[in-house]
C-alpha cells in the first residue's frame, strides 16, 4: 500500500544537487571503498537521473524490476520514503532485511535500500554468488559513524591493560560496522538488535563481570536498567578522552562501559512531549524506541523495536490513539496503514532519518540501469577476515533465545 505523500514532488535536497553536480573525473580516481572511507560524502550519478522526474523515475525503476525478475531483490528499511519503499520486495529492520537476503539464495543482486551497515551484513549473511549493491555509497549511519574501529581498539587495549584478558564482554548493536562486529566475534562478543539486547546482556553476563557496550550508550542504558544494573556502575566511554575520561578506579568499578554514541533521531524525543501529548489526550498510549534516552523510555507506555512499534499499532483497537517515538518516514506510514487510529509523531517537527533519506528513487533507477547493461555499481563486500569474525558474533546472537 502506498499513502498519499508518494504522490508529491520528490524533493533533492542541497546534498543531492551537491552529489548530482560532481563530475565523473572527480571520483574517477577512487575506488568505492575510498570514497566512503576518506569522508567523501556525496555519490556521483550521471546529470541525466537528476532532470528525470518522479514519474518517469518510477516507470524506469518498475521497467527494471519486472525485466530483471526474480535475479533482484530490493529491501525497504522501515524509515525509507514511501517513494523508495513502494518498490521494495521486502520492508523490516536491518536483522529482518539481512536474514531475508540470507534465505533467498536465488536473488543474485540485493539491492539494499537502508543504509552502510546494513548492506555490510547482508553481504555477511548471503551467499557468496550473490552481490549486495547499496544505491548511494553515502547513506551510512551517524550512530554507527560513532564507533570508529580505531577509536574502539584503542579503548579496548586500554580496558585489557587496566582489568586483564577475558573479564570484558564486547557487546555491539547491530547498527555498526562490520569491523567492529568483527572485534566482537574475535573477543568472546556478541552482535545485538534492540529486539533482543535483554537477552544478550543475559548471555555476556553469564561469560564475564562487564560488558563494553557499542555503540549507542542509551539501548545499552536501557537494557541494562531492566536487568538491575544501577545507573553508578555505569561509565560512559568518550572515545576523545584518555581511558575515556574515567579514573582507573571508575573503570574497575564499573558493570557496563557505554560507548558514547547516539542516534541523533531517537534522541531528539524528550518528555515534555510525552507530557504534552497527555495532556492534549489522557487515553493516548505512548510508544518509543529504545534509542530514546532513558527518561523518554521510562515516561513512554510501551518500548520496542520498529517492528514492534508497527504489530503493537496494527493490533491495537480502532479509534485508539497512539504518540510515536521514533523515525518520521515509519510513524506516517504506520499512520496511513491505519486509518481507523490516530497515530502521529511525539517531535511535530522531527526530520526523516538524513542518511537514510539519501536513497533518492534516482539512485535506485541508476543502480537498476546499470544491472540492466551488466554493471554492478555500489557493491557492498566486507573482506574474508572481518567477515568470518562477525559471523561468529552474529551467530551467537541467533544462538540466545
Ligand atoms: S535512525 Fe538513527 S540509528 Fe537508525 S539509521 Fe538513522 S541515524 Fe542510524
């Protein structure tokens, strides 16, 4: 089903028209994994995408999808705009997206519409006959960009030289790099998703006194408040700072280092909407996501993923009212998939996901032309090392029940 903003304009943004006006010589040098490395944030793409216009986009993205058959895929995150997500096969959460390329060995080109880490662990889980092609190379993740893999290994020799080998536990979200996966599966770690982080806290504090968790502080806050850890034997990790701006003494005292990392969506909720939301309406029922800081999560009725925020609003009775916390693209669908409830956004003024909303339809028409002629542009491929390391922390996540 597609609501009614997918017949609006689509807007380019400045980013965009910055991305359309570099020429191919100026990236021609790099190759795909430079450009994003080195902070190169705009995606060329030939002139011609950007004067094409929203129609004729879709005519050529649905003229490529029913040509290449069954050898695509295309996955919609949930915080992808209607115009992208009309045209996926698929939509979910970065885990329900990844397994689902990871059980159709028949597609041989994944087209991932969400953003850099999720691409990196589709790669991981799929095939190796399959290619897993992200439409703009600029759409990462700010929250992932946190934890930069030379930032963590510095923090994690600090933590090694200060409390030994094997007492720390490295927990990663599944929104961070492959690399730091990688660390992860290499040091007895484990991979989470905001679905099941209650039970991998479980499962770390079962194998060591502390858990150094990645690299979003306020999931890790959240998790770890449910399992009864008190919020003073918890430290939060600046990666700027020596041993993290903590004292040794801190440091050994502490259950859980937080990586100090954020979403800048989720965390842009706060309680005086959830406040004034109650006010307006003392039935309304208050959803947030977990990446919401902890005052937000405790105010809020109910917490959970994206996939529980969108089955507890389907479930939920007609003529109920619901304020959302989390990403804007996801709460004005779940709000047009349900008419007969009143759904709406807890921030009246919050931005769509900025990374997420580079994948302009024109590049997912560019990326399909290109597999239409036999070129594969913007493949996703995590080398065999970081690969196999992460699988074994993504695999002890699908291990805890
Ligand atoms: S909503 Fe937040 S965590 Fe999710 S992709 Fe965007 S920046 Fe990353």
């Amino acid at each position: 089903m597609v609501s009614k903003i997918d017949k609006q304009p689509i807007p380019i943004t400045e980013i965009e028209q910055s991305a359309f006006c570099q020429t191919d010589d100026e990236l021609a040098s790099k190759t795909l994994e430079e450009e994003f490395d080195s902070g190169v944030r705009w995606q060329k793409l030939p002139v011609s995408y950007m004067r094409t216009s929203p129609e004729e986009l879709e005519k050529k993205i649905s003229y490529a999808k029913n040509k290449l058959g069954n050898k695509i895929m295309i996955l919609g995150h949930h915080y992808q705009r209607d115009e992208v997500i009309q045209f996926a096969d698929i939509r979910g959460d970065s885990f329900k997206l990844s397994q689902h390329a990871a059980d159709s060995p028949d597609a041989e080109f994944i087209i991932f519409c969400g953003v850099h880490f999720m691409a990196e662990t589709a790669d991981m889980l799929s095939g190796r006959n399959q290619k897993v092609i992200l439409p703009n190379l600029t759409a990462g993740c700010s929250m992932a960009d946190m934890a930069h893999i030379d930032d963590v290994l510095d923090c994690w020799d600090d933590l090694t030289e200060i409390l030994g080998e094997g007492s720390v536990i490295p927990m990663t979200y599944m929104n961070s790099t492959a690399a730091i996966k990688s660390l992860c599966g290499k040091n007895g770690g484990i991979v989470c998703t905001s679905s099941n982080a209650s039970a991998a806290f479980d499962w770390a504090f079962e194998r060591g006194e502390k858990i150094l968790f990645l690299p979003d502080q306020h999931l890790g806050r959240n998790t770890a408040v449910t399992k009864g850890v008190t919020l003073d034997e918890m430290i939060v990790w600046n990666p700027f700072k020596p041993q993290g701006g903590n004292t040794i003494e801190q440091i050994n005292n502490a259950k859980l280092i937080l990586w100090q990392g954020h979403c800048s969506v989720h965390t842009r909720f706060t309680t005086a909407q959830i406040d004034a939301a109650r006010k307006a309406d003392s039935e309304v029922s208050i959803v947030v996501h977990p990446e919401c800081t902890l005052d937000v999560v405790e105010s809020a009725d109910y917490v959970g993923s994206t996939e529980y925020i969108k089955e507890i609003i389907n479930e939920a009775d007609s003529g109920t009212r619901w304020g959302v916390g989390t990403e804007i693209s996801l709460v004005n669908r779940i709000a047009a998939e349900n008419p007969d409830k009143d759904v709406f956004c807890l921030d009246s003024v919050v931005c769509p996901c900025s990374t997420m909303y580079r994948i302009h339809p024109a590049y997912v028409a560019w990326v399909l032309d290109g597999l239409l002629e036999g070129v594969v542009v913007n493949q996703i491929e995590v080398d065999e090392e970081t690969r196999k390391f992460s699988r074994i922390a993504l695999e002890r996540m699908l291990s805890i029940k």
